[in-house]
C-alpha cells in the first residue's frame, strides 16, 4: 500500500526531516533534481521550458533548470518577475544559484513569445504552484497555464499540477493537464479524486530522504492507495473440489414495481462474482418479471404493500432466507417505506455478513433520523457489515442533507463518524465518488478507480452485487476493507473491458455484469503473479499511475 498524506501532515513531516538533520534547502535541492531526472526520462529531451512561479515550487522549477542545463538541456525559465524579486527567500536563492550557473530566463513573456518558447520545446516543467495553492489561478499564471494546454507539449508537473488543489482534488479554475506529476514525500488526496484523477497522468511519488517513510508512517496517513499485493490476503484458492454451496450462497433483497431492474442487476452481479447459489427476493408484484430476466436464479415473491414495495409481513420471510445464506445484501430499488425499513432493521439482527446499498441506506437514514453516526449500537453485530454509500447518501447518513461531502477527504471524515462510533472491526463504509475509499476503523483503503463509464444508471447496483458475492467465500474481519477494495477493484476492471466493447459513452450497468467474472480472474492473478514474483508487468505502471 502507498500512504496518503493531507497537505498540513506533508508540512509536519517536512519539519520533522529538517529536525532530523534534512534542511528545507536540502529538500528543495532534491526536489528539483528529481523533478529534472522526471523531465528526462520522458526521452528525447533537448530543449525544455520551466514555469516558475512565485514560491517554493517555483524554487524546485529552478534547481531543476540548473540540473537540466547541467546534463547537456538548452533550458529556459519563464518568470513572473526579476529572481531577487521572488516571495520565497529560499526561492531568491535557488534562482541566483541558477541564473550564475548559466541558466537563462525570460521575465513575464507576452503570449504569442510563450507560445513560440513552448512550441519549440521537446518537454515542459510546470512548477507555477505547489501544494499550499487552493484558489483559482490569476494572472500572469492562468494565461501560462492556458498557453501551456494548447502548446501539446509534454509536461511534468512539480509536486501538484498548478490550479489542482492537493488537499481537495478541485480545480476551480484553469489547470494544467500533466502527463506526470512527480510528488515529493507522498500521495495527496487531490490528486487521486476528482479533477486530479484527469490532469496529473501518472504520479511518480519522490520520497527526497531516507527517513521519509518511517516519518510518514507516523504522520497517520490519512488513507492507503492499494496495490496488487495487497489482494492476497482475500484470494480463494483455486480447486476443483467445489460445489454450487461450498462457493457461497447470497440472498439479494431488493425491488419494486417502480425500479425491478435493480435487484435484477443486484442479483446477476452477485453470480458473476462467483457466488454459487444466488437467491433473489423481491415484492410479489414483480416476482414473474423477475422469474423472465433471471433464468439461473429463484426468485422469491414476498408480502408486498399496494404501491408494490415491502410489507411489513414481508419481514419473517426474509429472517428466514437469511438464516441460510453466506451474506446478504438488501437495497436495490426497494424504495424507502415502513415496510423496507422494518426489511432493514430485521437484516441487521441477523447472523448472516450483510451489504446495504441503495435504500437500504435510505431506508437507515430515515430509522436514524439522518444521524446514523448517533446510533451505533444498529450496526454492532458479530457478523461482517458493509455499508456503499454514494456521497449523497453518505452525507444523509451523518446529517450532512445541505453540505454533501464534496472531496475525498470530506467523505473519509464523514465514513470514520459512522465507523468510528461503531469501534468494530466488523464495519466498513465503502464511500463511493471519484476515488472510492473503504473505510474500516483502523484502515481507510482507496482501490485504483475506474473508468469513467461507471458513472452510468444501475453501476452501483452491481458493485453491491460483486461485494455480496465475494463477501460470501468469508472473510476474516480484519480483511474486510481489502476485501470491498479488492470487490470496487473488479467493478472498475469489468466496467474498463466493456468499454473496450462498447466505447467510453456507450457502456451499460448491464454490460458490466457481463464482464465481471473475466474482471475477478484477472485482478485475482494480477495480485497473484506480483506476490509470487514481486514485479508484475505493470509494476512501473503502478508506481505511476
């Protein structure tokens, strides 16, 4: 796993560095010569133009032109003003270093001169704003940053892509759109979620010291960026000596005459996943419609209302099912009534591993009155709980109805009210969004996202279905997390192959389900072949990306 550091912990650990003999000009000195080694190993790079800015990332824009003139680079550094005129001392410094080692500068470029200088460049580094940046661009930046987009050059961005903010992943206005970000001494949540995940292209993380990784450790990461290995604790086996019960068996409940397709959904995902034996449970009204799109499933109609939702008679019934069933999930377009609340609330007294997504979330929101993190004592149970709330539904959970998580680290904090006011091993919120991070109460893990088709009608249904399916081969509490990570990673997997069939608009929920076993086969020998060799093909992929 790669840690992931909010930006005031990165300062912390930048003051513990220079406490352990590491001085900021230390680090601003092998910031930029890793930022220079990054521009060169794009390959073919003669001629290179750096964008500094102001402060300290404009500093590590300078060493790095010193280090690119160094290894034979005609460089240029574009400046918003005169060096000795730069906010940053250490910044000052850096650049009279450069400019007396020959580096050459342009101050303040009129537009159609830095389109000539970015034209005429084999590689560009962007080192206009660093990671204590979190407002819209102004000028002269915004113009550079424009010019920087329609030049085609390539680019290495220092640290963050100038206007993306590190902390919230949001780029309120103009961005650069990199093709690397080198990142010094961890991750940042900006740049896995939201804009991030589109302008900083693969992330090189340079640790600038050897004591990095113990001081980020101890900074309390505020989450864990999975990788391949770290699947290994969840995979099966493979044998031969199996039948359609020893696979798991997974009741889904679920439906309404108002949104059928969802359970459906639910239901088949949960198969593809590898369940053995998937029952399907859903309002009488419905139960035909079911029995024509589910040919290798039973379903089961229970007690339904007039409006063709659960009724509370329906709620013995389901008790019953569970009781015999490897996990459970319960939500797909139930709607919310008293009936699907009470369905809810039995669920969750019985023994079996359980997933609530949809309005089965809704459905505790309303039993809580829109304050679950107040109610702990409905999610103690002995037996595996996972809770895959949108950030939407997330934010109804803690009472968050007008201030919807809007980042990643909005949705960590509003997931840790609910899982630590539970304090049990048992419970994992997976909070869906851009980066979806699963969050346990010790561990907060973030799966490498998908593509964007996911974000299409029914995509959640069958990530609740490929979570209940795998929930049900059992799982040790402790691997929950990595097993709903290792579950959003075979979601994204299957959605990536049907875009490859179907094109980036045109995939369907439905074309997913289709794809999800050939997904779990190959994230499952991915993990496996890293393990057993400890360098995968695309290990140089996931240092990067």
């Amino acid at each position: 796993m790669q840690p992931v550091l909010n930006v005031e912990d990165i300062k912390a650990v930048e003051t513990r560095l220079s406490d352990a003999g590491v001085s900021i000009s230390e680090l601003m000195h092998r910031a930029g010569g890793a930022a220079a080694q990054e521009v060169l190993r794009l390959g073919d790079v003669s001629r290179a133009v750096v964008l500094a800015g102001f402060g300290n990332n404009g500093g590590d824009g300078w060493v790095a032109a010193e280090e690119l003139k160094a290894a034979g680079v005609d460089v240029r550094v574009v400046t918003p003003c005169e060096p000795d005129q730069l906010h940053s001392d250490l910044a000052r410094m850096v650049a009279k270093a450069a400019v007396e080692a020959g580096v050459v500068y342009v101050v303040g470029p009129a537009r159609d001169e830095l389109d000539v200088l970015l034209g005429g460049c084999d590689a560009v580094l962007d080192a206009m704003l660093g990671t204590g940046f979190h407002d819209a661009p102004v000028a002269p930046l915004s113009i550079w940053i424009d010019a920087l987009n329609s030049s085609g050059a390539r680019v290495v961005s220092v640290d963050v892509p100038s206007g993306l903010s590190a902390q919230t992943g949001h780029a309120p206005g103009a961005v650069v759109v990199a093709d690397v970000t080198i990142t010094m001494l961890a991750l940042k949540p900006g740049l896995l979620s939201d804009d991030g995940r589109d302008v900083c292209g693969s992330i090189v993380v340079a640790p600038l010291a050897e004591q990095t990784a113990k001081l980020v450790y101890e900074a309390d990461p505020v989450a864990w960026r999975c990788e391949a290995t770290d699947y290994l604790d969840v995979l099966v086996p493979p044998t031969s000596v199996v039948d359609k019960y020893s696979r798991g068996s997974v009741l889904v409940v679920g439906g309404s005459t108002r949104f059928p397709g969802a359970a459906i959904m639910a239901a088949k995902s949960a198969a593809r996943a590898g369940a053995g034996y998937v029952t399907l449970a859903v309002p009488e009204p419905i139960a035909n419609l079911c029995r024509t799109h589910l040919l290798e499933i039973p379903v089961v109609g229970l007690p339904a209302d007039a409006d063709g939702t659960f009724s509370n008679e329906a709620r013995a019934q389901v008790a019953q099912l569970a009781e015999r069933r490897s996990a459970v999930l319960v939500g797909p377009g139930m709607c919310v009534t008293g009936g699907t609340v009470g369905v809810v609330s039995t669920l969750l007294e019985s023994e079996a591993p359980l997933v609530i997504d949809a309005d089965g979330l809704n459905s505790l929101a309303r039993l809580t009155s829109n304050r679950l993190d107040e109610f702990p004592e409905l999610l103690r149970r002995k037996a595996p709980l996972v809770l895959t709330p949108h950030r939407r539904e997330l934010g109804r959970l803690v009472g968050l109805t007008d201030a919807t998580p809007s980042s990643l680290t909005s949705a960590l904090e509003a997931a840790r009210r609910i899982v630590w006011a539970d304090g049990g091993s048992e419970l994992v919120v997976v909070a869906k969004g851009t980066a979806t991070a699963c969050v346990g109460v010790e561990i907060a893990m973030l799966p490498k996202p998908g593509p964007a088709c996911l974000a299409t009608a029914g995509s959640g249904d069958v990530l609740a279905g490929i979570t209940a399916g795998l929930l049900a081969r059992g799982v040790e509490t402790e691997s929950l997390p990595t097993l709903t990570a290792f579950a959003c990673e075979v979601h994204g997997y299957a959605a990536s192959i049907a875009q490859e069939r179907f094109g980036t608009r045109g995939v369907m929920a439905a074309d997913i389900i289709d794809c999800v076993g050939l997904a779990v086969d190959a994230v499952e020998d991915r993990a496996a072949f890293s393990g057993a060799d400890d360098m995968a093909p695309s290990d140089e992929d996931d240092a990067r990306n």
